[in-house]
C-alpha cells in the first residue's frame, strides 16, 4: 500500500476540508471506516484516515488517541462547532464529502493501492 498526504487525498478524491487545515501534509497510510466509536478505539490504527458519519467532538478525542492521520465525513455531514474546535486545535483534518460510506471507501482504498 502507498502512503499519501491528506492533501493529496484531498485533491485527487475532490473532498472538501473542513477543519483541521493545519494537518493536509500528514501521510495516510490506510483507511478505517465505522460509525461505532469502541470499533474505532480498539481496532483503527495510527496513521488510517477514518470514514465516519459521526460529527461530534468525541471523533477527535478518538482520532487523537489512536494518532489517526484524519477523518472523513460522510453524505454531506458537516462537523459540530466543538468538533470543528479540536480539529483546528490538535490539526487534525476533517474532510467532507456528499458521497457515501460505500463509494468514498471504494475510491479510497484504489487510490491507495494503485
């Protein structure tokens, strides 16, 4: 698997940034996709860019303590004002797309093993 800038990501995926700004240059090195935030905790691993339609200030928390690279949010979800906060706070980036779970991972994962 190739690892990947968040902001290459970004553009090649035509996602939006939507917090977190200051974390676009760190590598990706896979993805991890749940909306159950125990999932995330026990199995996402560093570096994995976490596909989620949970917009609340405990995705940070979580993105946090795992060292995850980033998060996207899923069918046009825009994150809370406390979430947004964190982001800014620990740069760590929020994306956003209208798309799916289903597709985005799918783009996702070809663009990181091509």
């Amino acid at each position: 698997m190739d690892t990947m800038t968040i902001k290459e990501i970004c553009n090649a995926l035509q996602l939006n940034v939507l917090a977190g700004s200051k974390g676009l240059d760190k590598r990706v090195t896979g993805g991890y996709v749940s909306d159950l935030l125990s999932d995330v905790m026990g199995n996402a691993r560093e570096g994995e860019l976490w596909v989620t339609l949970q917009t609340h200030r405990n995705v940070m928390a979580i993105a946090s303590l795992k060292d995850l690279a980033g998060v996207i949010l899923v069918n046009g979800q825009q994150p809370d004002a406390d979430m947004a906060e964190q982001a800014n706070k620990e740069g760590i980036a929020v994306l956003g797309t209208d798309q799916s779970n289903f597709i985005i991972t799918g783009k996702l994962f070809q663009l990181l093993n091509s």
